[in-house]
C-alpha cells in the first residue's frame, strides 16, 4: 500500500493551471541541470529527513529500450554512469542504497536520459519520478517542515490521494516464482531436448541470454540476478541463413545467437537493420529471432526468481 501522505512536488505553480488542472505557464518540461533540479533534490531530501529514512529499495528497475522515449537524448548510460559500473551489477529490484545514491537516480530521471525505478522503503516513504518533471513523494508522517522547505526552495508541494506511480496500481503480468517445482521443469525439458535458451531479464529493457545444458543448467542458475525475470525458449536453431530468412518484412524482431567463441549475443533489429545484422551473424553457430510483441510471445516457461526466503517479491 502506498504511504498515507503522498505530495506531489512540481515547479509549475498552482495559479498557472487551468479547469482541468493543466499547466499553462511558461516553465518547461524539462530539467535545467542547475539550481531548480537541485531543489527538487534538497526537497526530496527534506521529506526523507522528515520520515527518518536513509536509505532506499530500488523497485522495477528499467533502462532504455529499443525506441528512446526520453525528451533528453540518451547519454549511452540511461543516466546510470558514475552510480553503477557498466554491467549495472547493483542495479536490480530490490537492490538497497544510500539516500546520496538514491538522489542521484532521481536526477538522472529527472534528466530523462532513459533509467527509471521506484524508490521506496515499504509503505513508509517513496518517491516517483514522472513524466514532465512531475515528483511523488510519499511518506507515512505528514512531514509539515519539508512541505515548508520545499516552498521556501520555490518549488510547489500539493497533497494528492496517491501517486499515479504507485505499484498497486498496476498488476503484475509475471505471477510465478521461479521455485525449485519451476527448475525441476526446466530439467525436464532438457531431457527431451538437451538444450534451451534462457532469455533473463535482469531489469526491464534489458536481459542477458544463457543457452542451458543439463551440464551447465546450475552454474548458470548461480549467476543469475536477484528477482530477474527467467523466459525459457527452444533451443537455437544450427541454420543461420534459414533463421534470418524468416525475419518480417516490416516490424522489430530480436535476433539472437551464438557466436564463434560461443558467447551469446542479441540485437534488435527492424528490415533497415538487416544487411548489417548480417555482416553481425557471420560465422555464428546458431540463432533464432523471437517475436517483439507481447501477444506473439509464446515461451516454453515463464518465471521470476524469489528472494533467497522463498516469497516472490518481483513485480514484473
């Protein structure tokens, strides 16, 4: 549930909204990287003082994906650079960090350059970055001090009912927990194919492909990240020229394959994209495409993984 007292902190004052709550004043939608993002940090930062937090758990996670929504153009980080190494090792639902670190992700949010995630500690305290440099801040206290340092920033904190971010407003697609029953299946489709893919988001926009073995099955499941998202899939397929024959015409596919040194590697690829796929695949053992589109994706198993006492805390 969400904390009993959420505020909305915008730039944009109240009397320059219109009937239906729109704003029609001159500020823009975008940060200034100088002294007005800086108030939404120290008003983030009065609030959490406020609620006696320090620290924060990073929920659901993303980076950018294949098309860049961002009003900001991507710094080739999703604004992660200098808060996480490059394999984003930290950077997971659930992870815990300092308030420094969680403020410096929501600068990056509110710079648009492509990560997103929920900051929250429980029903206690949370804080949303939204579109159009709209912040949630909720808090079971009342926190009548940050509401006042926040104004006294310039900067205009409103009560609302909830955030338009909170996590129970939306339902989670993935409900099952990839348990020692989800593993004991997987071991059962290797038996009859000796292989498969294994596609592991480990934040959303982002996954890392494993081709599973009955000899490897648990060296790979030792590596995974924590609560990521495991979609199994058929094994890919030793004709390359046939699995690219297949790609659309028109519309996105991921293509997937193994390399010479057998490493696993995959891109998004749209029909613009095709003769330098090609040149990418030239020499690889294997490969397949799979589909983009939710209501096409059919795998052969679907889970996330549980937090180390059982309970599936993931909400993907």
């Amino acid at each position: 549930m969400s904390p009993a007292f959420v505020h909305r902190i915008t730039k944009y004052d109240p009397a320059d909204r219109d009937e239906h709550g729109h704003y029609t004043g001159a500020e823009e939608a975008v940060s200034d990287h100088g002294p007005v993002e800086a108030a939404y940090l120290a008003a983030i930062a009065a609030f959490a003082e406020a609620s006696g937090i320090d620290r924060l758990e990073i929920r659901e996670p993303a980076v950018t994906g294949f098309v860049h929504f961002g009003v900001e153009p991507s710094d080739g980080r999703h604004g992660l650079g200098g808060i996480f190494p490059p394999d984003l090792v930290g950077y997971h639902d659930g992870a815990e960090v300092s308030l420094p670190v969680a403020l410096e992700l929501v600068r990056g949010m509110l710079r648009d350059h492509g990560a997103w995630c929920r900051l929250e500690v429980g029903d206690v305290f949370t804080v949303h970055v939204g579109w159009d440099q709209y912040v949630y801040v909720g808090s079971d206290r009342l926190c009548v001090d940050a509401v006042a340092r926040t104004r006294e920033l310039g900067l205009f904190p409103e009560l609302m009912a909830t955030s338009p971010y909170a996590a129970e407003l939306e339902k989670p697609d993935v409900m099952e927990a990839a348990d020692e029953e989800f593993w004991a299946r997987v071991r059962t489709v290797l038996v009859s194919r000796n292989a498969v893919l294994l596609e592991e988001g480990y934040v959303r926009n982002a996954a890392r492909f494993h081709r599973l073995t009955p000899e490897n099955l648990d060296a790979v499941r030792t590596g995974l990240s924590p609560r990521a998202l495991l979609t199994v899939w058929p094994d890919l397929h030793p004709d390359v020229g046939a699995v690219l024959a297949t790609l659309p015409e028109e519309g996105s596919a991921e293509v997937v394959w193994e390399a010479q040194d057998g490493t696993i590697r995959h891109a998004i690829v749209d029909d613009t994209d095709y003769q330098e796929l090609a040149t990418l695949v030239t020499g690889a053992l294997a490969a397949c495409a799979l589909p983009m589109y939710h209501d096409e994706r059919h795998p052969l198993l679907c889970a996330a993984l549980p937090d180390n006492d059982g309970v599936l805390r993931a909400r993907w």
